[in-house]
C-alpha cells in the first residue's frame, strides 16, 4: 500500500523503532527488544535503534556468572611400583 510518501510497511518499521526508543527510554528493556526485532525484519535499525536494541538486550538477557571448580582434595599417585618377585 503507497499513499504517495511512503508504504505501509516502511510506516510500520519506522514507527516500532521509535516506539522501541520509549520503551527503552522507559527502561522496559525486554518489550522494547522484542520491538527492535520486528522492526529489524523489515529493514536495518538506525543507529539510535541499534543502540538502544543492543542494550536493552544485555539487559534483558544479561551473561551469567561462570562457576570456576576447584578441586577439593588432591590425589597423589604413587611413582614406584613395587615388583613381584617369585
């Protein structure tokens, strides 16, 4: 659909990001991920958008800590082996 400007769809992808940039703007950091992303199957975010989308990700999303192991008990094996003999 064209109404002399512009298509719906280039209408939709503009409006999800900027409605992306106010919720990330009000820290709802997951819906406006997910608003980033439609946004994105249409076309390539701006740079605000993009941004903004890469951190609302790592807020939503954050890494989790890695748990390092360390052994609890130390296993010495013995270096002569003592023969058999008949």
């Amino acid at each position: 659909m064209w109404d002399g400007t512009m298509t719906a769809s280039e209408r939709l992808y503009i409006a999800s990001m900027r409605y992306g940039d106010d919720l990330y703007n009000r820290q709802a950091f997951c819906e406006a991920y997910d608003i980033y992303k439609s946004a994105q199957a249409i076309g390539n975010l701006d740079s605000t958008a993009a941004r903004n989308s890469a951190d609302a990700f790592n807020q939503c999303y954050p890494p989790t800590p890695t748990l390092e192991v360390f052994p609890t008990t130390e296993v010495i094996l013995p270096t002569d082996v003592p023969t058999v003999g008949p």
